[in-house]
C-alpha cells in the first residue's frame, strides 16, 4: 500500500486547505505528544488531526510507526461522529504497513 489515496484527496482540496492541514499535521509531528484540540485518539494506536477547513473538518488519520507518523487515511468529516468505515479503512491500512 502506498500513500497514493491519502495524497491525492489532498491534491483534491483547494491550496488553502492543503497549507492548513499540512501545518496541522507539521505541529503534530514536529510536538507529539500532542492532545486536544489538534489531535485525538482514536483507540489501537490511531490518532486524528482536526483541522478547521473551509468545506467544515478535515480529518487525517494516522498512526506512529517505528518513529514516524503514518498517515493512512483522510477525509472531510461531514457528522459529530468519525464514520466507522473510515477508521475501518486506516486499521486496514495501519496493517498493511505493519506487516
């Protein structure tokens, strides 16, 4: 697996949203630990980044890896709730670098 589908929905969002979230995920990196209201755990070694985008919250979720952060998956949240089938898409994904 490849990061190609988490950076090309990044392509896909406007050059204004693609600087805010990348400068998102630079603190998370560049501060882990790094809490609310930035990033959250999502349970199993997955965290999220929340960022405040123009279309509403971008999510991106990851998970460290051997001293790196991972992405693995991303989206615009459109409900109160991370969609379960998105963080089923990074577990696969975080086992897939795994292995």
């Amino acid at each position: 697996m490849g990061a190609e589908p988490v950076r090309d929905w990044i392509k896909s969002l406007p050059a204004d949203d693609r600087k805010i979230i990348g400068a998102d995920v630079q603190t998370v990196e560049f501060g882990w630990p790094i809490g609310m209201p930035l990033c959250k755990s999502l349970g199993g070694g997955l965290w999220e980044v929340r960022s405040n985008i123009t279309d509403g919250i971008a999510r991106v979720i990851f998970f460290l890896h051997q001293g790196n952060l991972v992405i693995l998956n991303g989206f615009v949240k459109k409900t109160q709730k991370t969609p379960e089938a998105e963080i089923e898409l990074a577990r696969k994904r975080k086992k897939e670098v795994e292995s």
